[in-house]
C-alpha cells in the first residue's frame, strides 16, 4: 500500500481543543507531551503503529530521507508515542503531521503562511488564533519554550487588518485575541527584561480593551502593565535606592486601582487575580507589620476562587494553591523595610508550594529556590543563602529567563558585600553566574 493510497480514516470519539492543549501541557520527560497528540490522532485516523510506520518511511523516502527509512518500525512509532521521542527536527515532525492531519499548534509547529497572493496578509482562523494563543501561554508559563516572537508579530498585524471590518458578533472576539496577543508578546519582553518594550505592548492592549469595552481584558491588562513596573522598581530599589524607583511603584499603584475600579463589570476569575497583584503591590510598599498584615489580607481575597477552572481563553493565569502560597512567601520578603520582612513566614509558605510542585514545572521551582535564597539572605543564613542560589541558578538556565537571572545575580552581589563575601562558596556562584551570563569565554 502506497503513501498516496492510505486507508481514510475511521470515526472515533474526538476529544475538544482544550483537552488536547491539556494533553500537550501535561509533559512527560521535560518535553511538552506530544508523544499523547501522535498516539491520539493516529488511533483517529484508526491506524495500527505498523501502519503509521510504513507512511511515514514512504513519506520520508519521498522527501530523500531514504536512510531513514529502514529505522521506522511499529516499536518505533510506539516509543515515540509512549516515551515522547517525537522528532525535534521540524521538517520530520511536520511530515508526521500532515499524515495525521495533526493541527501544527498541537505538534510544536508555526502555522504555514497562505500561498502567496498579491496581498501579505492571511485570513484569520478565529478558533486556530486562540487555539495557538492558548499554546503560548502555557509554553511560556511553564518555561518549556519561547513562543515564536516572529509569529506572534504576524498574527498581531493579521487582528490588526480584519478586526475594525468584522460584524459585530465576531469583532469583540477578534479583539480580545488582539489584546491576547499584544499581553503575550509584552509578558514575553518582560520576561527578558525589555520593561519599556512591554509596558508599551501592554499598554496598547490597555487601550484596546477599554476602547471595546472588553473590561476582563482591560483590567488583566492594566495587571499586566503594572507588575513590569513592580519589577522594574523591585530592581531599581537595589541598583539605586528606594527614591530611585518612587515612580515605578506609583505607576504600578495606579495601574492595579485603575484594574480594581473595574471589578465590578469582570468575572469572578478576575476578581481574585487583581486581590493577588494588588496585595503584591501593597507587600512591595509595606514599612511595617501592620502594613504587610493588610496586603497578606488582599491577597486571601482571592481564596474562594482557587483551584476553579477559569471560563476564559487564553488570559487567565492558572489561580492554584501551589501559586497562592508562592505569593505569599514573595509578600512575607518583598519589602525593602526591614519592619515588614518575615522570612520564616516565607519559607513555610514556600514549604506549602514545594508539595504542590510538579516536576515539569520549572519555573515555580526556579521561584521557589529564589525566594528560598532570599530568605536565609534577610536573616543571614549565608551559607544557605549560597546554596540556594546555586539551585535557582541551574533551574534558570532550563527556562531562559532574564527576569530570573538578575534576581539571582542580585542575590550574589548581596552575598559578595557581605561578611561571607570572601567565602569559596560565593566565588563559585559567582564562576557558575557568569559561564550563564557570559558563555562564550569558557568556549
């Protein structure tokens, strides 16, 4: 039987978009699960792994790949779908998908552009946009890969061209995916520490939302603008002094009122993530006890709506116990007074996050080593302090994030002006810091 002659496929129960996301989102040995997609889609098409195995070698023939073709065995397409040993080389996997009519968004793939016309711009696949703009989230919330920047830009232009032009039933949609998008690509500059890149890119999601009246959005974004801020000033505070980020911690005081003026048009779900960043704020600017005690209380606003599955696409953050108690420990350490700094508290709270920890999930473990190192910091625990570092400095090297590693580079320039400064301990952070930072002098 020929590549070009396979059987059609038979009628099996399809599971819905969001399950398969949730397929792809479990993970199975640090991958995103694509292993779960392939064996899903093959069963659709109602093929036995022999199968599989014989059109993938005649597709990969077909391509000039014809050493390849005598390694793909039933045992093999089997270990790809059991152990998620699917291809990384993009142009096999996008072989794969075709056979099985895997949407790219599922297997890891950038959408294939429109055959050329005169015009440079492709129609908008309303279920597809939010499908891939769902993918990214999740990629970039767990740290496993950076979504296409180069795509998302694409898509951006896209909205930009068909929204102002749709009915009115779909133009709400095509502009909240608009705003997705725009939140998207700023949490991805603030990621990498581009704070004036993504206070724009969320500022213009801001007037997006409020121009169309999409108030969940408009508020998350308003969020969103105000936490680069919050990191912004968190990181001026130990570069300059505290006058030095006033006006970083203003805007983000003015950003999370402007989100809490508008609880009373935005879902529950929405609700709870403002009580998370507005208590996150208030921990920021606490000069004492009593000052920390009322953000701890914003933020246990959001309780009743923990482990609930957010109705919304795309936007909501995952409100779970794991990150409700990392927002507390980041609370109990996040002032610069003195006063208003608590680190046991912090750490029994990242005690609590640290059982509720997935192992894939490695950019809550990078936090976690974080904040446990700015623990033992505060009370000058200094050989843990070190340790700990250490560890957040090998988890952040998996997930890419800038962010993170001046949290970490901040840790060891606290350590090296203390009175352990001189320990080897610190040198060898400080060794490990820059062969991350600087990789090409130890080439």
């Amino acid at each position: 039987m020929s590549y070009k002659s396979r059987p059609r496929k038979k009628e099996r129960p399809c599971l819905s978009m969001d399950d398969l996301l949730a397929l792809v989102a479990e993970n199975k040995n640090g991958q995103p699960n694509y292993g779960v997609i392939l064996k899903y889609f093959r069963m659709q098409m109602g093929w036995k792994g022999w199968e599989l195995a014989q059109f993938y070698s005649e597709a990969l023939g077909a391509e000039g790949l014809e050493e390849e073709t005598k390694l793909v065995t039933k045992q093999w397409i089997y270990m790809m779908e059991n152990q998620n040993m699917v291809p990384v080389d993009q142009k096999r996997r996008r072989i794969l998908a075709k056979l099985l009519d895997i949407p790219p968004v599922l297997f890891g793939l950038e959408a294939l552009p429109s055959p050329s016309s005169a015009f440079t711009w492709e129609a908008v696949d309303v279920v597809e946009y939010r499908a891939t703009l769902v993918q990214y989230c999740v990629l970039l919330h767990l740290g496993i890969v950076q979504p296409s920047l180069e795509d998302i830009k694409r898509r951006i232009s896209n909205l930009h061209r068909e929204a102002p032009f749709a009915n009115p039933v779909e133009k709400k949609d095509l502009f909240a995916l608009l705003c997705g998008y725009y939140l998207l690509a700023g949490d991805i500059a603030h990621d990498q520490m581009c704070f004036d890149e993504a206070i724009g890119l969320h500022g213009r999601a801001i007037t997006i939302a409020k121009e169309n009246t999409l108030y969940d959005v408009w508020a998350f974004a308003l969020l969103e603008r105000g936490d680069a801020y919050l990191e912004r000033g968190g990181i001026t505070v130990s570069l300059k002094g505290l006058a030095a980020a006033q006006a970083d911690f203003e805007a983000a005081v003015r950003d999370m009122q402007a989100a809490r003026q508008l609880e009373a048009k935005i879902s529950p779900h929405y609700k709870a993530i403002i009580s998370l960043r507005a208590g996150a704020t208030e921990a920021h600017l606490a000069r004492d006890r009593q000052e920390l005690l009322k953000a701890l209380k914003v933020i246990d606003l959001a309780t009743g709506e923990i482990d609930k599955p957010a109705t919304e696409e795309g936007l909501a953050i995952k409100l779970d116990q794991e990150r409700y108690h990392l927002d507390r420990a980041r609370a109990y350490l996040a002032s610069p007074f003195q006063m208003a700094r608590f680190p046991a508290s912090a750490r029994e709270e990242l005690e609590a996050a640290t059982r509720l920890t997935e192992p894939t999930h490695k950019v809550r473990q990078t936090d976690n080593a974080i904040l446990l190192a700015q623990s033992y910091l505060v009370e000058e625990y200094y050989p843990l302090a070190a340790t700990y570092a250490e560890n957040a400095l090998d988890l952040v090297k998996g997930i890419g994030s800038r962010l993170r590693l001046a949290s970490i580079e901040a840790l060891y320039r606290e350590l090296r002006g203390s009175r352990y400064g001189k320990h080897p301990d610190v040198a060898k952070l400080g060794i490990k810091l820059l062969r991350v930072q600087q990789p090409q002098m130890f080439n």
